[in-house]
C-alpha cells in the first residue's frame, strides 16, 4: 500500500505538467486563429466595432483612432472602453469561423460577409454572406451550426474569403 501511494505520489508533478500542457496549447491553437475575413480596407467586420455586437442594440461603426491588434489585424471600436473589453478577451468578441459565414461553411464553403448580416447566439458572434442568407440561416441555426463546425476543421486552413468573393 506504501508503494503504490509513493508512486501516485511520485506521478503528480508529470501529471501536473502534462494538465498543464494541454491546456497551454488549447489556448495557443485558439490564439492563433486562420486568416480574418478583411473587407476591401483591410477591416475585419467592415470596421464596426465588435464588442458592440455584444453590448447593444445594433452594432456600432468603430473609430480609425481607438484600434486593438489581434490575428494580424487592426480591429476598431466605437470606445476605449470596449477596447479594453475586447482586448482583454479578444476570443470571446471576435467572430466565430474568423469573420466567414456561418451559413456558408455548412454548405462547405468559405465566404465573405456584411457586417450588418450577424446574429449572437449563446454569446458567439456569427457573420453572414447578406440579410437573405441571414434569414435562410436563422430557420434552423442549430442544424447549419452543427454543419459549421463539421466543416470548418476542413475549410479554416483556406485562405480568407476575397472582398469580391460570392458564393
């Protein structure tokens, strides 16, 4: 009985480490997310401004001089007060499938989207392609999400969607 509590006991700091390791990792794999969808400026969200998505009413357009850098990218907000928000948790605003539509990858494809065509769901932000595709989406978002994620493991290497890019 000695023994066997020596060697658990022996075991801990190699259990430890290795807790400690995996959960290391699934935060550098999440940091480093694929490539944002950028609109023609180079702005993830067409500029708005991301927190706002989870704050308010309608998402407001952010401010070429309150910027945070996250995933390679300069993202823009309405106040320095949602920058601190999101810069001290940029996973939980930034968009989900790096700023793609949510519809389309169930459909297997990457795509871009209109900042305006969005819905927060379980505190997730999800882009759409347009209004229209939103609406198609929003019958059945637990389905298409399920198909999302299916897919996206297969899809977030690609590279981003173009400006230009349609379905």
């Amino acid at each position: 009985m000695t023994a066997i509590f020596a060697a658990k006991t022996r075991l801990w700091p190699a259990r430890v480490f290795a807790g400690l390791l995996l959960v290391t990792l699934g935060f550098v794999s999440r940091a480093e997310a694929g490539d944002q969808y950028l609109d023609r400026d180079d702005r993830p969200v067409g500029g708005y401004d991301v927190v706002s998505y989870h704050t308010g009413d309608q998402p407001l357009q952010g401010l070429d001089t309150i910027t945070a850098e996250y995933n390679g990218v300069s993202w823009y907000f309405a106040t320095e007060a949602n920058r601190d928000l999101f810069v001290a948790n940029p996973v939980r605003y930034a968009p989900a499938y790096d700023g793609h539509c949510a519809y389309a990858l169930a459909n297997d494809r990457k795509v871009r989207t209109d900042p305006l065509a969005y819905r927060v769901v379980d505190g997730v932000l999800y882009m759409n392609f347009s209004p229209s595709i939103q609406t198609r989406w929003e019958q059945d978002i637990p389905g298409y999400l399920e198909q999302s994620e299916a897919n996206w493991p297969d899809l977030e290497p690609e590279p981003a969607a173009r400006p230009g890019g349609w379905f």
